[in-house]
C-alpha cells in the first residue's frame, strides 16, 4: 500500500520571522509514515536549508500557477498551509484538487473555506473545524523536555530568527546604560541582518564588565531559557515555548500582527509592553526592574506552571488524524 501523500506550504522571510517554519518542523515528526513534499514560495523561502538538512524534499514556486501545477503533480491526499491569512479565492482553488485541507495562523476569510484552522495565538472559542488557544500551541520536542531545577543567573533575549526591527540591538542599547549582575544570554538567529552590529556591541558590554554571551546559529535555545530568570521577547510563537519552561517573560510585539496575539497579556505572565514603536526605553527597563524582583516573577511562574502547553502538538496532531479519517471515509462513499 503506497503511503499517504502530505503537501505543506510555509512561508519564511525576514520581516516574519522563521516561526512557521519551526511549527512545521515540529509537527512532521508526527507524519514521518507520509511521503512530504514542502513546497515554499522563492520570495519567502528563509529557513529552507532547515528542510533540506532534514532530508526533506523540497521544491519552490514563483507564482499560484507554478504552486497549483506542483500540486496536481504531487497529488497530495492532505495538504497542510502556514503561509497566515488566506483569499477565498485561494482556498476555494485548493478545495477543488480534492484534498483534505489544513491551515496554520489563518484569520482570513479563506480559513471559513478549509477542513481544519489551528490558531494557537488568538483567544476565540473554538468550533468543530476552527482551533484557539494555546492548547494548539506546537511546541518542539526540546521545550516539552522535563523541567529541571536549576539555579538561575542569567537572562535570555531572543526575537526569533530574523528580528527586523533591530529589537534585540536596541536592548542591548539599554543594558549599556544599565549593568545588571546577572549574565545575559542573547539569541542570534540565521536571519539578523545586524549580526556583526551586536557582536561589536557585545564585544564593548564586555570590556565593561558585563557577563553576556552571543549565542549565535543555535536551534536548541530551551537550555538558555532554563536557567534564566525570565525571558524578553517578542509576541509571537516564541512565548509558547518560553513559557512551557515556566519562566516569566517580557514581551515586546514586532509588529502590529504581533499586538494581535493574546497568550501574554490573557495569562499575565510577565510585562506585554506592547508594540515596539509605542514603547520607551524607560518603560523597557521599568519592567526589567520589576521582573528582577523575586516575588514578582514567582507569582508570574506559579500562573505559568497551571499552563499546559507540552501535549499541544498531540493534541493538533490527533485532530487532524480524525478529521481526516472522517472526510476520507465520507469521500468514499
């Protein structure tokens, strides 16, 4: 029996960061019996080495006409989408190839056109085929780990793969001012455009006396994570797996689709500062101040530790399993 064949488009680029790519990376191990085909637009194709290292096969596309002929060619039994908001127009073409349908992050008007929605960052109620909330979350296999009591030390700063807007430059600014005593881990990621301009400044942070460390190209931040006081971060899937470690997190939104995303500011488990452009220095490290405060950040890890977030990319799995398995039958008959 030839295996089931699954098709995933995902976007990466600069100015959105690698996240879809991670969430797609997490979920494939459990669809490691389907023939996979990752399919990426040229334009947005950032992080395509992290399939190919995979030994994923891979094919990118210029244009909706080249991404339709790569379909129907492939003639996929599932094909899974996190490329954000969809067209009507778009899914109602996909819902023509007869496929089973799966989007990822999708609050277009497509979404009301496919099998399945997982929108694990907005907080709406859920439906028989659309998804919220952080129970939806996939988290990689390295923030699902066992938690172990460490003494913590240190801080991490981490704005994903790309961090367009220099925010991770822009902290450092600050701590140049503010010397804390404690380490500070900064997370470098395969898309900084500003990697050289926060080496030299780390590079001067040094000189001066302060602990801090570039970590530079690394897909394994959760041990930087677990021993750290708290986190500072952007709004976006990042705050999933820091907070599925139980530690406190500050946020600052990237852009304003970021400012759209809940889980922070619902659950109060740290400082949302809000939209990077709408907040001061002064207010970044007012809440630095605050988060060093040992009573503050318990009260933040107690609300973090009654979270459940490490059975998410089960639970996303799992669903997609019986719907499937629903509309495979119904298409039978």
């Amino acid at each position: 029996m030839k295996p089931r064949r699954t098709l995933i488009n995902v976007i990466a680029n600069e100015k959105i960061g690698l996240g879809h790519v991670y969430n797609i990376l997490t979920i494939l191990p459990y669809f490691s019996k389907d023939e996979i085909l990752i399919v990426m637009n040229k334009e947005n194709s950032l992080g395509k080495n992290k399939f190919q290292n995979k030994g994923l096969k891979i094919k990118s596309f210029k244009n909706e006409n080249e991404l339709f002929d790569i379909i129907k060619k492939f003639d996929p039994h599932i094909i899974m989408n996190d490329t954000l908001d969809t067209k009507i127009r778009f899914s109602k073409k996909l819902q023509k190839t007869n496929c089973f349908i799966v989007n990822f992050e999708d609050m277009g008007p497509g979404s009301n056109y496919v099998n399945l929605v997982f929108n694990p960052i907005y907080n709406q109620k859920s439906t028989t085929t659309k998804f919220f909330g952080e129970k939806y979350a996939c988290v990689r296999e390295e923030f699902r780990n066992k938690i172990t009591k460490l003494n913590k030390k240190s801080i991490v700063i981490t704005f994903g793969g790309a961090d367009p807007k220099k925010i991770s430059l822009r902290l450092l600014k600050i701590f140049q001012i503010y010397k804390p005593e404690y380490k500070i881990y900064v997370i470098i990621g395969n898309g900084f455009s500003h990697k050289n301009q926060i080496l030299k400044i780390i590079k001067k942070l040094k000189q001066n006396n302060l602990e801090i460390e570039a970590v530079v190209k690394t897909d394994r931040i959760s041990k930087y994570i677990d021993k750290s006081m708290f986190a500072i971060t952007a709004n976006g899937r990042t705050v999933f797996e820091v907070a599925a470690r139980n530690v406190p997190i500050i946020s600052i939104s990237a852009n304003q689709r970021e400012e759209t995303h809940e889980f922070s500011k619902n659950k109060k488990i740290g400082y949302h500062l809000g939209l990077h452009s709408k907040v001061s220095n002064e207010k970044i490290l007012e809440s630095i101040k605050k988060m060093e405060i040992f009573k503050n950040r318990n009260k933040f890890e107690k609300r973090l530790q009654k979270i459940k977030i490490q059975n998410s990319v089960d639970n996303v799995k799992n669903l997609i399993e019986k719907h499937y398995k629903k509309w495979s039958q119904s298409m039978s008959n």
